[in-house]
C-alpha cells in the first residue's frame, strides 16, 4: 500500500536523487562534479543549487547551456565573459547584466540577437541606428516610448518610419525644435492625415497639396491664409 504522505521526487532538482539522499544520510551531499554535470544538462538547475555554493564555474557552465540562467547567478560572481555568454544565446538577458559590465561592445552582441534588448540598453551606447530598428520592428509601445527619443535621434528615416507603421498622431510627442520642412514633407508623401499634428509654420501650399493628394480629409487641416492665398492666385 501506497504511503500517501511520501513527497514526491522533484525530477528537476540534481539534489533530490536517490543518490543525493544516500549522501545526505551519510552526511556527504553531492560533489561538485556531479552538480556541474548536471547544469550543463539543464543551465536553470541552477536554482537549485544553494547560492553560496554557486561557484563562478557552475554559474558559466549553466548559462552556457541555457542563458536565461543568468538570472540565478549572484551578482558579484557575474563577469564579462559569462554576460557575453548570455546575451549571445539570447540578447534580451541583458536585462540581467549589471549595469557596471554593459559596454558598448556587449550591448551590441544583445541587440544583434534581438532587437528586444534595445530597451536594456544605456542611453550612452544607443545609437541613431538603434532606434531606427527598434520603432520598425513593431516590438515597442511606441506611444510610451516615443516621447523619450532624443531630439538628435528625430532624422527623416525614423519619420518615415513612424508614418509608415505606426499611427501619425504620434507625431503629437515629437519635440518641436525636431520639426522641419523636409520631414514634413517626407511624412506628407507617407500619410497625408498627418498633417492634423505638423506645425502650422511648415503647412506651405505644397506640403498642404501633397497631404490632400494622399488623404482628401487632409483639406480640413489646411489654414485659413493657404486657402486665402490660393484662391486669390487662381483669381488672379
């Protein structure tokens, strides 16, 4: 008969085993050979192993085998090498990396693996070209994101980017000294609603014209002085 009270054997933890209970009887626990064979089976076994025995060799050879267990490892036996490690495999474990080991150079390995890692990144390595990949990607909110993008970050490409995926009243957060003609009018050829939110100073009857080309609404948003101007030239 079946002792109902008996736990049942975690499969997962290398120091739940017939073996391992053996030893802890004897008052021996598992070697250390045994517990590295056993994280580089399965890095997030790791969790199982107590944190003052995680030795900086246990602590690689899980996450070599599985870079999310970069998160079980103590942050003083973390290094440069075993962060790479991680961020290589899966680029958004930078979100575990400390903050003294992000460098340019591992940042970059994070965000060529995946773009997710973009968010991790400090501001002092984010690039103009990082930002571009990332709004395009689709991966970011882009309405709680979009107003913490530097002004020198604000090119043509990432305008029209953000005309082409995502919604123009975006354009609402974007700082006002970034606004230029040539913006205007490359978000214009794009999305013609988008002239709601342009300045009114860069409404020329050609960006006006443009918008009307490829959004016939966009006729509302036009000023009063464009009209003005433009029905007293078709007079004359």
């Amino acid at each position: 008969m079946m002792n109902e009270n008996k736990p049942e054997r975690n499969p997962l933890n290398p120091l739940d085993t017939p073996v391992a209970k053996r030893r802890k009887k004897g008052k021996r626990g598992p070697t250390l050979k045994s517990v590295l064979k056993s994280v580089q089976r399965d890095g997030l076994k790791l969790q199982f192993v107590p944190v003052k025995s995680r030795t900086k060799e246990l602590c690689l050879a899980a996450v070599q085998q599985d870079a999310r267990a970069l998160q079980l490892v103590p942050e003083e036996r973390k290094t440069e090498e075993m962060c790479l490690a991680a961020v290589q495999n899966i680029g958004w474990t930078l979100e575990w990396v400390p903050e003294e080991l992000k460098t340019k150079e591992l940042c970059l390995a994070a965000i060529q693996e995946n773009i997710c890692a973009f968010r991790y990144i400090p501001e002092k390595y984010r690039t103009m070209e990082m930002y571009n990949t990332y709004v395009s990607s689709g991966y970011c909110k882009l309405e709680s994101f979009i107003a913490s993008i530097p002004e020198k970050f604000w090119n043509i490409e990432l305008c029209e980017t953000i005309a082409a995926r995502h919604n123009y009243k975006n354009f609402m957060l974007m700082p006002k000294t970034a606004w230029t003609l040539e913006k205007c009018q490359a978000i214009i050829k794009i999305d013609g609603r988008a002239l709601a939110v342009i300045p009114k100073r860069f409404r020329t009857p050609e960006v006006c014209l443009q918008a009307i080309k490829n959004e016939k609404s966009a006729q509302y948003d036009i000023p009063y002085d464009v009209v003005l101007n433009a029905l007293q030239s078709y007079v004359q």
